[in-house]
C-alpha cells in the first residue's frame, strides 16, 4: 500500500489539536477561520478571461462558543488539568 498524499481532519479535530497545543483547560472551543477577498481577471489562455474572486484564508484558530456543535472540542475533555 502506498504512502496516503492527503490526511483530513475534522473541524472539531483541529480544535481539539489547538486546544492542546494552546494548554487550554476550560470552554467549548471551535474552527476559526478569517478569509481575504481579492479581486483579478483569470482564464485558461488570454482570450478567454473573467472576472474573478481569489478568496485565501487569512488565519486559523479558535473561537469560543456558548452550546456544542459539528466544529466544537470541549478543552475540559480533550486537556483536562492535571
């Protein structure tokens, strides 16, 4: 079997990685994620070009939210206090 080229992970599952990462203890924590938007003409060759918007990801992080969801980690769990 070959070496996997792509591994995914849910959005609750980067949470839980930040969480750790950031030594959080306490909260339900989620995916943040900031977009840019730009603006530019693209096309497969010169004569063939639109209008286009050039959506990159500015920052990733964590969020605090009130009720667990799809995108949450609760750090009480994934980092309890020792």
């Amino acid at each position: 079997m070959s070496e996997p080229k792509n591994v995914t992970f849910t959005h609750a599952q980067v949470a839980e990685a930040l969480i750790k990462y950031l030594d959080l203890h306490e909260g339900l924590w989620g995916l943040y994620v900031e977009f840019g938007l730009a603006g530019g003409n693209a096309g497969p060759n010169p004569d063939q070009i639109n209008p286009a918007a050039i959506v990159p990801i500015l920052k990733i992080g964590l969020q605090k939210f009130d009720k667990p969801n799809n995108m949450t980690a609760d750090a009480t769990v994934v980092n309890p206090s020792k």
